[in-house]
C-alpha cells in the first residue's frame, strides 16, 4: 500500500457543525495533493469534487461525537481517500448498505432513479454519483472498534483531465 500524502483529523462534532466545512476541508485537501499533477488546477478541482461529495456523506450521516480521520494515498494515477467515521447501527448500516448499492453493476440506473426521487433516499446521493459519475471504487472496512468504520474510495482522475472512464 502507498504511503499517505497527508492525513487530516477533524472533531467530528466541529466538523458537522457547519457544512460549508466540508467544501473548506475537500479544497485543501485536493489542493494540496494536487502539486505534481499536469494541470494541478483542474486535477484540483476534479477531486476537490470528489472529496466534497465523500466528506459531505459523512457530514449528513454523522452519528457519534469523536473523531473524523481523512487519509489520501496516492498510487501512481489512483488515489485512495480513507475516512474512518464514527458510527452508531443506523449509520453502519446506512454505509453498508449503500456501499453495495454503489458497487453494484446497476449503480447509474440507480443513481438516475435515485435523482430523480424514484429510488430510495436522497442521503444516496453523494455515493452513488462517485461510482456513476467518477467510476470511484467504495469500500467500508472494519477498524476493529464497533463504533467506527473505515469508508475508502479509490478513483482514477486521468492526469489532471477528465475522469478515466467513458461518460
């Protein structure tokens, strides 16, 4: 596994306090990791919109005070968002479930339906237009605490330009 570009740890509870916090942090973030890319400004851009849809997940299904761990890795054009969130059962389940629903085969007829409010809740969203729209690979992991999950997207941004899948 590669090593971090840069880790970031924000109080759950301070986090959730104020959405615009989510554009703030997904703005740094992608900023920041974005140096080495051709065109550093689009690439930018392109994950910030990533992490934003990621972090705004997180911020509309926040549960638990504690901790908000983000961790971006980089691995050649693939990068790796890692966020381990706490969580009660609800939200647990809430991952989960629409984490499978996002790695499904059907994820962009689920995510059109889903648009248009002929699916299941909205809180779907953000998720599901990563896999559609961005071909982002979710996973959740375990971290060995029952309060906390790790929620990982792996994406391919094509060297700064457009997403590396056909839309």
């Amino acid at each position: 596994m590669p090593a971090p570009l840069v880790e970031l740890t924000l109080e759950a509870d301070a986090f959730a306090a104020d959405w615009r916090h989510c554009d703030q942090v997904a703005n740094y973030l992608a900023q920041l990791v974005a140096h080495d890319r051709p065109d550093s400004f689009l690439y930018a851009n392109l994950l910030s919109t990533v992490l934003n849809e990621l972090l705004e997940s997180v911020f509309a299904r926040h549960r638990r005070p504690g901790s908000v761990r983000c961790t971006l890795l980089r691995e050649g054009r693939n990068d790796r968002v890692e966020l381990v969130v706490p969580v009660d059962a609800s939200a647990r389940a809430f991952y989960e479930e629409t984490v499978a629903a996002a790695q499904s085969a059907g994820v962009a007829e689920t995510y059109t339906r889903t648009l248009l409010g002929k699916e299941a809740p909205a809180d779907l969203l953000g998720l599901l237009e990563l896999a559609a729209d961005y071909g982002a690979r979710l996973s959740v992991e375990e971290t060995g605490s029952a309060e906390e999950i790790r929620l990982v997207l792996q994406v391919t941004l094509a060297d700064g330009g457009t997403p590396a899948i056909a839309l």
